[in-house]
C-alpha cells in the first residue's frame, strides 16, 4: 500500500462528511487535503484510542516528533510521507500542525471550559487551523480568506460538539461552556447521566444559534474571487448546516444518540452546492 492508498482508506473508512467534498477535487488537490485529513484522524485517534492519558501523550510526543522529520525531509509514517511533497505549494506549515497537536493534547489536559472563550481557543487549534491549511490546499489569492477559513473552522467544531454531547459525557468530557450552564440551570451531573429538560432544550438551541451565526459570519468573509476554488468548504458547510437542522428538528435528543445523514444526503448536497459554484449553501445560510 503506498502512502497516498494508506491515507484514502484511513479517510473514506471515517464516514467523515469531509470525504465527500474531497471526491470533487482535482488530483493533486485531493491527495493533499486526504493526507491532512488523514493525519488530524491519526492524531485524534492517538487521544481517543488510548488506553489512559499517558498513553496518549507518549503518541502525540512521537507525532512532533514526526512533523520535524516531516520538514527535515525525512517522514516515517505513511501519512506524513504523503503529505510531504504538497508542503510548499499548498502553504503548509510546521508551525500550524504543531497546532493540531497542541489542541488535542489539551483534550488530556482539561474536560471542562468555563467560558466560550476558552473555548473559542480550543477551536482554532482543533478546527480553524485545518480550514486555515484546508485553505492553502484548495487555493485562495485573497489573504482574507484565511478568516473565512478560520470562522468555518469554528462553525464546524461548534456543530461537533452540538452533535457530541452524549458521546462526549460518556469519555467524561462536557465541552459546553461551565458559565453557560449555569446561565440554563443545567447541570454537568444531568448531561453525564443523559437527563432531558426544557432547560436542556433552551441551553442547546443557545448553542445551536451562536453555530449559526458562526456559519453566516463565515460565509459572509469569504472574499468572491475564492468563493470557487474555495468551494470544497463550501460543500462541507451545506453538509454540516443540514446536520444542525436535523439536530434542533429532533429537539436536541443527543444525549442518547448520534444524529448523522445518509451517505446519499451528504453527497446529494455536495454535489449541488458543487454545481452552483457555492451558491447554494449561500443562500441556505442566508449570506
């Protein structure tokens, strides 16, 4: 298996809504942004697959490891072996997945965020980096779509951890604001033990909406010269914004349950903002 079969099979065996963007890319273009797609699910693999945390942080030291082999020009994983020879045309930096790995290690460092601003960082470094290197991979020619990147980045986090909640409980981890849920009454016990309340209901949709406004916000920094190389995000956004209207369609029930869409949705939906050059999706989040 060579390092660009390794990295096709380690994505399309995710599911993730992000493969079906990718199936729309040229080439070259395609087998960057699955190398980096390939190496965010190792490393959050090496989080979530550990046995305990110091497991955990025995792999990630190995992964920083690896990226400075990567960019000593001499990589030993098949990921980063395929991710090697898109560094330069593509922007790709050492300094931004260093990033990566910092975020996911603070998943072994916390469980809980008191206020949205720390949780707002824990997003760049888990989600609007890779937009920001996403970015670089399909191709801009105006800087200041490194912040639409960036607020699409943290518009698809806020949608995971919106879909997470019950997974997230059951690892331990409440990625919900502490203050927030003071501000509902909602209590971090009810969310572990997967208790419902119209409190719970009225704490969601105050997350569901600020998701929104991160979507539209996004949409809205995209600069028109990009909106069509830029497209692929695009694609991953219609996606994600049908996934958070099925999620408040249910009354937010993801305490019990992980609500996702059919593969045949999500490429249905790829396709068509595809064909529209993007503007489907605009017009969907209303921008």
């Amino acid at each position: 298996m060579t390092p660009d079969q390794y990295c096709q099979e380690k994505t399309a065996q995710s599911g993730s809504s992000f493969y079906y963007s990718f199936l729309f890319l040229p080439p070259e273009r395609r087998r960057a942004i699955t190398a980096l797609y390939a190496l965010c699910r190792q490393l959050d693999d090496a989080v979530d697959e550990a046995s305990d945390a110091s497991v955990a942080r025995i792999k990630l030291a190995w992964w920083r490891t690896e990226i400075q082999k990567l960019f000593d020009g001499k990589p030993d994983h098949p990921v980063t072996k395929a991710l090697q020879p898109h560094l330069a045309s593509c922007g790709i930096t050492q300094a931004r997945l260093v990033a990566i790995v910092d975020g996911m290690e603070m998943d072994l460092d916390q469980t809980r965020y008191l206020d949205y601003a720390g949780l707002r960082k824990y997003c760049w470094h888990v989600a609007g980096v890779v937009g920001e290197l996403s970015a670089g991979i399909f191709g801009y020619s105006d800087p200041a779509t490194l912040v639409y990147a960036d607020k699409l980045g943290l518009a698809f986090q806020l949608t995971n951890i919106i879909r997470d909640v019950g997974d997230d409980a059951r690892k331990g981890r409440i990625y919900l604001p502490v203050n927030e849920l003071q501000q509902f009454d909602v209590k971090a016990s009810e969310i572990l033990n997967g208790k419902y309340s119209d409190r719970f209901t009225a704490l969601m949709q105050f997350q569901c909406d600020r998701a929104r406004a991160a979507y539209r916000d996004a949409l809205a920094a995209l600069p028109e010269q990009d909106r069509r190389p830029q497209r692929p995000g695009l694609m991953m956004a219609a996606i994600y914004y049908a996934l958070l209207d099925e999620i408040e369609d249910s009354q937010f029930q993801v305490l019990h349950q992980r609500i996702s869409l059919t593969p045949v949705r999500k490429l249905w939906l790829a396709w068509r903002t595809y064909v529209s050059g993007g503007k489907y999706v605009q017009r969907r989040i209303g921008v």
